[in-house]
C-alpha cells in the first residue's frame, strides 16, 4: 500500500470515529487502489483522496410522525451527497432500525465507484432513517414518508440528487415519497427512480438488481470456461436482490437451492425452479414479517434451518455448491463462513448485496477462489436502469421490457470487462475482480475531478 493511501484511510477514520462500516469500504477500495496512485502524483498534489472520502454534503434532518395508536414518533433522516464529479447524486435509500451515518456513508461512497463503472452519467449519494417499515401499517408508512419528504425535498432534484429504493423501500414508500414530492413543488418530474409503471417506472426496473447480478456471474463463468446451466447456486436473502437474482438463475437453467432471512435458512433440492416458487419470494417479502420460513411450508420438498445462514449448506447436507451469491445485506459472510464455502470445493462467489463480505473474508476467498465479484460492479445493474429511468423521464417516454433487458445485458458484459481488463491491466489477473472493479470506476471519477479543479 502507499503510504498516501495509508495516510488517507488513517485520516478517514480519524475524522470518522466510530463510523466502521464507512472505514470498511474505505479501507478495502483506496487499498486496492495503488498501482493507480503510485502512476497519478498529481493526484496527491490535488488531495484527490481527501475529497473522495469526504462527502460533498450531508444532511441529517429530524422526521416527526403520529402512529396508528396517535402517539407522536421521532426518527432520524439522512442524506449524504457524495460525490457529483460524473453526474447528479444518485442512489438509494435505505429504512432500517441499524441506520446510522456509518452505514449511509458506506453504502454512499460504494455508490460513487458502483455508478461510474455503469458508464453512465450519475454521481454517488444515499440516504435514509432509522425507521423501521415492518411491522408498520401502510397509512404509518404513508405518514413516514410524507413527513420525510417534507425535509428531503429542499435537497433534490432531476438534475441534483434523484433517490431510489434500498432495504426497506420499495415500490410502496417511493409512490408516498413521489406523491408527497410533487404535491410540495407542484412539478412533475423524475425526481425518484424504482416508481410504479402508471407513473413513470421502468418496465424491468423491480427485477434490474437481480438480473444483473446472474448476468454478471455469468461472464465471470465463461471467462473460466463454464457457463450457467445446471450449476447449483446459493443465495441468501429473499427480498428484491434475491428475487431477481433466483428468477433469472431459473431462467438460464441453473438450480438456486437457498434462500435466507433473519430466522435462518431454506435448502430446497429441487431448487427455485418454478415460477410459482419465484413468485412466492414476492408473497414472503409483501407479508411484512421478515421471516422465510413460510417457504418450507409451502414447499414441503425444502427444509428450513433455524438460525443459520446458508454458507454452511454443503455441510449441513449433502449437496454441491458452484455458486455463491450473498443477496441479504452487508457483513453476511464472515472468516467462519468464507472457510465453509472455500471447504466445500466452490470456485465461483459473487456478491448480490452492498459489501456483504468482511474485509478479511474478502481477502481469504480472494484467494481461494477461481473468481470473485464484487458487489460495486455486480449489483450495478439496479442502478443503471434507474438512470434508464431518469431519461425515460426526461425525454417524456415510456421505454419497453426488452429495450430495458437488452440494454442491461450488454451494460453488465461492458462492467464485466471494464473489472476484467482493469484486473488484468493492474494486477495482471482477469479474475482480479475486486481490484478490477474499484480501479476502472475511479478512473474516471478521477478525471472528471481533475479536470473540474479543486471544489
Ligand atoms: N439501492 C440500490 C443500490 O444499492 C439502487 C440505487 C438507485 O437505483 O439509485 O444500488
């Protein structure tokens, strides 16, 4: 590592204390970063790393709001702009009792290398509250977001900071969050992405994430020779990610034989592999309880595994893995559980969910592994249709299903080979990946800042 590098991760927890999921993506991106940076002085000169680390803005703001019983509740609202240097702030937002700045930074700095490597025009940001949807009735939701709204809405727009979907938003809070935007500034515009089809949505957008997530997979398998038909793959969650993701390995003729939740594990044998098995992960997500347990009811042939997460399948039964794929969230796979997968004889893993490896289990299957794709690039394909979306927006028009497909297809193979050649190109490996990924998207957030002077 150089020490600038060194110097800059150092300075970034100093100036972030406590803040670790923030310091973990830190760490793992400028570290990978140093071939780049021993090539740029200039970029010291120009204290490129300082500003990268450093959010353009952020604003935490209080949301106040009755529940059903009228008793009056207080959350805490957040948006981080981190970075316009390739477009306006882009990304999503995320309800969840754990939010704090730590996790909003994390995933905001993610989303400014994620966006740039779609080769698409939008900066970083994201945002979010401590508020949590389930459990919640839909007239509380509604009143959440109406009072979110009314505080974010000063703070974005079409051509500034255009939010979108993360855990605990989806299509229910972006329609609230999108009414109640357009009744304050009495505009129609596209200011969110992830909306309903009636009122701008992309056709393809819900399924996006996941779709892309198998589609990238499936690039990392053909450059080592293999393709997705018949592999067993292994997921965990079973929200928006692990829904497209089962969905699309349904369709590319691979067997998906977990899913996960906060209450354990799924292991079907027969896998995923119908669409009413698929469109049951979209029953479990809209019956609010957070729980996949229901599955194994439904599903006599699978079984449920209390308490556990899915990394351990191969032990836990006698089955093969050749995919891993962690869709649920972040640090999902730990040192423990990345032994379990490498011990189980799998080559290939690549991450669905924002950082959902630890640092160090990152390294170790790094280098165990055939192959590793990181989430920055494999999950891009959520946001990449929501900039599709944008200019569906923009340009007045409605774009259809397999315009959308089409185009995300070949955005994920153009990721794929942006990770690849950086890989190769810097760490002279194709299946460097990680490092691929972080390289090739801040090449160009770095140009773009150079070229922009010192703001
Ligand atoms: N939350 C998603 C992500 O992590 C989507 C963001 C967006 O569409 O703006 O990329």
């Amino acid at each position: 590592m150089s020490n600038y590098v060194e110097r800059c991760i150092e300075l970034c927890k100093q100036k972030n204390p406590g803040e670790v999921e923030f310091h973990q993506t830190v760490e793992e991106v400028l570290s990978s970063l140093t071939p780049v940076i021993e090539q740029h002085p200039e970029y010291e000169e120009a204290a490129l790393l300082e500003r990268l680390t450093e959010p353009e803005r952020g604003v935490t703001f209080r949301v106040v709001w009755v529940d059903d019983a009228g008793k009056v509740q207080v959350n805490k609202g957040y948006r981080y702009q981190f970075n316009s240097a390739i477009g306006p702030y882009k990304g999503g937002l995320r309800f969840a009792p754990n939010v704090y700045p730590g996790i909003i930074k994390f995933l905001g700095f993610e989303q400014i290398f994620k966006n740039s490597l779609t080769g698409l025009p939008i900066g970083g940001g994201k945002g979010g509250s401590d508020f949590d949807p389930n459990g919640k009735s839909d007239a509380e939701v509604m009143r959440f977001c109406q009072a979110f709204m009314t505080e974010l809405y000063r703070h974005i727009g079409p051509n500034t900071d255009v939010p979108a979907g993360d855990l605990g938003v989806g299509g229910r809070e972006i329609g609230y969050l999108f009414g109640q935007y357009k009744r304050i500034v009495d505009k129609y515009e596209g200011v969110l992405t992830g909306k309903g089809i009636p009122f701008g949505g992309l056709l393809g957008r819900s399924e996006a994430t996941g779709f892309g997530i198998v589609w990238y997979a499936e690039e990392m398998l053909k450059a080592n020779g293999e393709d997705m038909k018949d592999k067993v793959v292994g997921i965990s969650g079973f929200g928006n990610v692990a829904w497209g993701a089962a969905w699309k390995l349904q369709q590319l003729g691979a067997k998906c034989v977990t899913i996960s939740g906060p209450d354990g594990y799924i292991y079907d044998p027969e896998g995923i592999s119908t669409d009413e098995k698929v469109a049951f992960l979209l029953e479990l997500r809209g019956s609010g309880k957070n729980i996949c347990a229901p599955y194994a009811e439904k599903f006599p042939e699978a079984k449920f595994v209390a308490g556990k997460k899915p990394w351990g399948v191969c032990q836990d039964f006698d089955v093969k893995v050749d995919l891993f794929i962690p869709c649920a969230m972040q640090n999902d796979v730990h040192m423990a559980d990345a032994e379990n997968i490498v011990a189980s004889g799998c080559k290939f893993y690549c991450e669905g969910a924002n950082m959902p490896t630890t640092n160090e289990a990152l390294v170790y299957l790094m280098d165990k592994m055939t192959a590793v794709g990181p989430a920055k690039a494999a999950n891009a394909g959520g946001v990449a249709c929501s900039c599709i979306e944008m200019g569906q927006n923009a340009g007045h028009t409605v774009y259809q299903h397999e315009d959308v497909y089409t185009q995300l297809h070949q955005i994920m193979r153009n990721i794929y080979n942006a990770c690849a050649g950086a890989g190769e190109k810097y760490y002279g490996d194709k299946n460097a990946l990680v490092q691929g990924a972080n390289i090739a998207g801040f090449e160009k957030v770095a140009e773009a800042m150079m070229a922009q002077g010192l703001v």
